[in-house]
C-alpha cells in the first residue's frame, strides 16, 4: 500500500510514523508513507494557503489553489488513483468497518486541513470522501490523519507479529475486549480471576464473552444496539 499526506505540518508525522508497528510495516515495505508540504504549493511572497471566507464570518479558509496543485504532484509520483480523504470534522464518523475496507485499498490519499476549513470546491473537485474521527474539535487534520494510518496499517497482511493478531481486538466483533491479565498472581493486593487460573479453556472463552458483552452493556450500549440492527 501507498499512503500519500498531503499536510501544511509533515513534521508532525515524523515521531507517530517512527516508531513500532507502523515503522516495522514500513521497513518490512508493506506500506510506504509519503508527506508532501503543501505550503510548498502555494505562490507568492508569503506562500500564502489560506484566506477570508466569503460571506464573511470567523477563521480562514484553505485556499483551493495549494491544494489542488499539491495533488496533481502527488498523482503525477504515483498514477495509481486510490481513495482521496479529507480529513474534517463535518466528515462521516471513522469506525473499524472502515479501517477495514481502507486496508484493502492499494493507495490511500489524505488530506490534512487546518484553519475553519476547506473551500469546498477541493472535496467536490477532487472527488474526496470526508472522514472525521469524533466529535471533538481538532486543531487541524493531521491527528486524525495519524490516526487513520495508525488503524489502517496494522491490518495489512503481516503488519502484527502473530503474538498480536487483529481477530480478538475491540470493535473486530462490535463489541469492547474482555480484561486481560499477565503475571503476577496477586499485584498489591489485586488477584487474577481464578477462572483464567483453571487451564478450561472452553470457561475461560466462556468468561471472557460474558465480560465483553458487560463491558460494552456498561460503557458503550450504543453499539449493542448497532449490533442488533445489523440482525
Ligand atoms: Cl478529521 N479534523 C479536525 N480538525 N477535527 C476533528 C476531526 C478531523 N475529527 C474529529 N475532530
């Protein structure tokens, strides 16, 4: 996979991408992570990306010029066309479904706004899908960016040492993970359940179903009832 960011802030993806899972993908050349400054698109003496909304109103606006010529750059290293994001609060929320379905994609192309926004014509003209990670209010796209790469390349073939698999995560089967437990037996008093002392495995699955679906029932009943619309 090729993942192409497109970002006034590349510096800031240099420690996340650097390290870990992420950085042993990119070493192994399961993904290749390309930044491009988007800065380095805009013209004038002032290189200037951003500018007054019409109409009037707070902020500034990404200019559609850098970022529409930072793109044609990007397309031109690589022509394969990929899926184009905009990373945005006003996007579509970004779940594990997703995660999912962008890791079967050969390239990605990310775009990482900061100021009030984009001016619209870069989602309509570049064809982009628009991508939020919750509803919270970032400074700018590039953690939410992170994010999805983070989600996204941990899925690829081979990205997980098989001591880490992806199956029994969180949200894998729409429901939080059970408690884990590691030694030792007792930790300031704590005990492990004596269920995961037993050696039956068949309870120890048992307790652990039974945990998550608790777990989830207590923090997250949102998603028992996305799992009950899915019946
Ligand atoms: Cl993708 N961008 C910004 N600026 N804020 C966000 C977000 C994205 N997702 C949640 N909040």
């Amino acid at each position: 996979m090729r993942i192409d960011v497109l970002t006034l802030f590349p510096e800031m993806f240099a420690s996340p991408l650097g390290h870990g899972i992420i950085r042993r993908a990119q070493e192994q050349g399961l993904v290749e992570i390309v930044l491009t400054n988007i800065r380095d698109f805009a013209i004038g003496e002032y290189r200037k990306v951003d500018d007054k909304p019409y109409g009037g109103g707070p902020g500034m606006v990404m200019m559609p010029g850098p970022v529409f010529d930072c793109f044609e750059h990007v397309q031109s290293l690589c022509p394969q066309p990929g899926r184009v994001i905009l990373l945005t609060p006003q996007g579509a929320p970004f779940k594990q479904a997703k995660a999912t379905e962008l890791s079967a994609q050969d390239r990605l192309i990310l775009i990482a706004g900061r100021y009030e926004g984009f001016d619209e014509r870069i989602r309509i003209g570049l064809g982009a899908e628009q991508i939020s990670i919750g509803d919270y209010v970032l400074n700018g796209g590039e953690l939410a960016a992170m994010v999805v790469i983070d989600a996204v390349v941990r899925l690829l073939p081979g990205a997980l040492g098989d001591e880490d698999s992806a199956k029994d995560d969180s949200f894998s089967n729409g429901l939080l993970e059970y408690p884990h437990y590691t030694r030792p037996e007792t930790y300031r008093g704590m005990k492990v359940p004596d269920i995961l002392l037993s050696g039956d495995h068949g309870k120890i699955a048992q307790w652990r179903r039974d945990q998550s679906l608790e777990r989830t029932r207590q923090h997250r009943p949102d998603l028992l009832d996305d799992r009950a619309s899915l019946r």
